[in-house]
C-alpha cells in the first residue's frame, strides 16, 4: 500500500474513530458557560417575568453511560440577580460525535437581591438562602483528538420562597429557564 494511501486512512480514523482520551473509564473535567433566557417570579397572586443572563463554572467526571457534576451560576437580569450551587446527574444516550442526554439537578439558590420600582417606588429585597431543583435535555458535541466538549442546552430551574415579603405571609417563587453553552477540558 502506497504511503499516502496509509496516511489518509489512519487520519481518517483518528478524526472519526478517536477521542481524545480513547480507552480511559472516567473523564474528569473542569469547564465553563454562558447563556441567556429569562426568569419568572411568581406568587400565588401574580408573576413578573424579564430576560436574564448567566455565567457559570463546572467541575466533574464523565463515565460512559452518565455523567456528575458540580455547578456554579451566577443569573443576572436587570430586576434579579442571585448565585445557584447545583449536583447535576446526567444520563447519556451513547454516540459517537453528538450525544444526546438529559439531567437533573439539586442543590440551592443563595445570595443577590431582587429590586423593583413600582409607582415611583423603589423595593429591594434580599434573597434568602433556599432549595433549587432544575432539568436539562441537551447534547455534547465532541471535538476529536482534542481535550474539548462542548454542551447545547436547555434548562429549567425552579427555587421556592426565594425570599419574604415583610409584614405578609407572601414568598416568591423563581422559575429560571434558558439555553446555554458549556465548554469542558477533558483531563
């Protein structure tokens, strides 16, 4: 066989055959994201909803049927902003190149404040520490022969009673949701 013919066929395979860390069980993995959506705050008398951003770190291992991970967000809007720390659990549909999965998380919404003007009045409420729960259905795009993966998702987040209204009973509730991009640099 002529060595251009052999040269070909073995680039061919490691571009479709290989990750970069072929053979290896576990992927551990740090990473990081951004993202956009928007968020709602509601009571059981009436809802508010704005856009909203987020910036994110991600550390975890990846194994070949599911994957954990530790997260860091921090969501952002111009009404809202706060900080989440979340155990997430993904199960993945095993592929080759794009790998759909879909996940879980649990963990808590802590920190920031939520501030409004109403009628020329200016509230400001600070947020409580407090249990968040989300859902993710997305895909990882492998890069071959390279460290990387990238995550497209979407998510939902749901806090309950994120902070109380003084002299009421009243308690927000936050539903988060958007689409974001994940970069991971596999170890």
């Amino acid at each position: 066989m002529k060595k251009t013919s052999l040269s070909l066929i073995s680039l061919f395979s490691v571009l479709t055959c290989a990750s970069a860390n072929a053979g290896v069980i576990a992927d551990f993995y740090i990473g990081g994201m951004v993202g956009a959506g928007g968020h709602t705050l509601f009571t059981k008398d009436s809802h508010e909803s704005a856009p909203s951003r987020l910036i994110g770190a991600v550390a975890g291992v990846d194994i070949p049927v599911v994957r954990a991970e530790l997260e860091y967000n921090y969501l952002d809007s111009s009404e809202l902003s706060t900080n989440a720390a979340m155990l997430n659990i993904y199960a993945k549909m095993p592929s080759t190149l794009i790998m759909p999965y879909i996940g879980a998380g649990f963990g808590m919404v802590f920190g920031g404040e939520h501030k409004y003007d109403e009628k020329g009045t200016e509230y400001k409420f600070d947020i409580d520490s407090t249990t968040a729960y989300q859902a993710m259905l997305g895909a990882t795009v492998d890069i071959l022969a390279v460290p990387l993966k990238f995550d497209i998702e979407g998510r939902a987040l749901y806090a309950p009673d994120i902070y109380k209204i003084s002299g009421t009973s009243t308690t927000p509730d936050l539903l988060e949701y958007n689409v974001r991009v994940k970069m991971r640099y596999i170890f």
